[in-house]
C-alpha cells in the first residue's frame, strides 16, 4: 500500500511524520471503502451515516450541537438533515424554549435505517481489519488512545486564554 504523499516530501522524515502518513493512508482508504458501500447498498453517504449516528446515541439534538458532535459546520449539517427530513428519516422541530433553535431527532423509520446501517457499517469495518488479530487490534487501540492523549494535551497547551483584565481602582 501506498503512504499519503510518497516521494513528494523531500528530506528524512521522522518516525512521527512517517506514522501521521499512515494513519492518513489507512484512514483514507477505510472512508472511501466505507463511502463507495454505502453508496451501492443503500444509496447514502457517509456524512448522513454520521448524522443518523449522533442521532441514535443521544436523544435529540440541536443543530449547533449535531454540528460540534459530528465535526463538520453549520452549514453541512443543515444540508445533510434536510436531505434525512426529505426522507422521513429525522424530523426537525424548534425548541420549546427558544423557537429560533431547531432540535433535530430521529423519526421511527430513521431508528430502523439507522440499525440497518450500523450492521452494515460493523460488517464492513470487520471485514477490512479482520486480518489483524484480536490483541493487536487492542493494542493498537491502546496506542490510538495515547496518540490521541498527546492531540489533546497539545490543543489545551495550544488555546488562548481568557486575557485577564487588571481592575481599575
């Protein structure tokens, strides 16, 4: 298989921008697997997948929150839950608390094509890692959770802080 960006970068590369390429690598072809399946078998994408999901796991959302859940804007989001209210598949109301907020959930029929969808979704990603065995996949999992860690610290280390304002005496 093929790294992300061989050959083009030019110079030594670290052991740490060799694993970022490999990651990016076997990400990438997971998603268009996943992406190119959902499309043939059920006439979907993975975006509205993503949706259907956050959905399922929580119970209503609005849509700022589907949009922070899901990582993608504002104005993805609204593209991609119309397309599911068009299908019957969410249904979108205003909050009862503020009308300009809309809350997003899932309509019955979109719990049962969201279940399809997720078997389908297990099944594939199995198939494609099923090579590796059980405690490698633990293991790596393990390691994905440090470098993870490590993303996280550096993005704390990373954010502005609140400018302190001295006070005027």
């Amino acid at each position: 298989m093929r790294e992300k960006y061989d050959g083009v970068l030019r110079g030594p590369m670290t052991t740490s921008l060799r694993l970022w390429l490999r990651l990016l690598s076997c990400t990438t072809i997971i998603e268009k697997r996943l992406r190119r399946r959902f499309a043939e078998h059920f006439e979907t994408t993975l975006p509205r997948f993503d949706v259907l999901a956050a959905l399922d796991h929580h119970d209503g959302l609005t849509m700022g929150e589907l949009s922070r859940e899901i990582l993608v804007s504002n104005g993805n989001v609204t593209a991609v839950v119309r397309q599911l209210q068009r299908q019957l598949l969410v249904d979108v109301r205003a909050s009862p608390v503020d009308r300009r907020i809309s809350i997003v959930t899932l309509t019955a029929d979109g719990r049962r094509h969201f279940a399809e969808l997720a078997t389908a979704y297990q099944q594939w990603v199995g198939e494609l890692l099923d090579a590796i065995a059980d405690d490698d996949q633990r293991e790596l999992f393990d390691l994905l959770a440090e470098v993870k860690s490590s993303i996280e610290t550096v993005e704390a280390e990373e954010a502005p802080t609140a400018a302190v304002t001295p006070a005027r005496v």
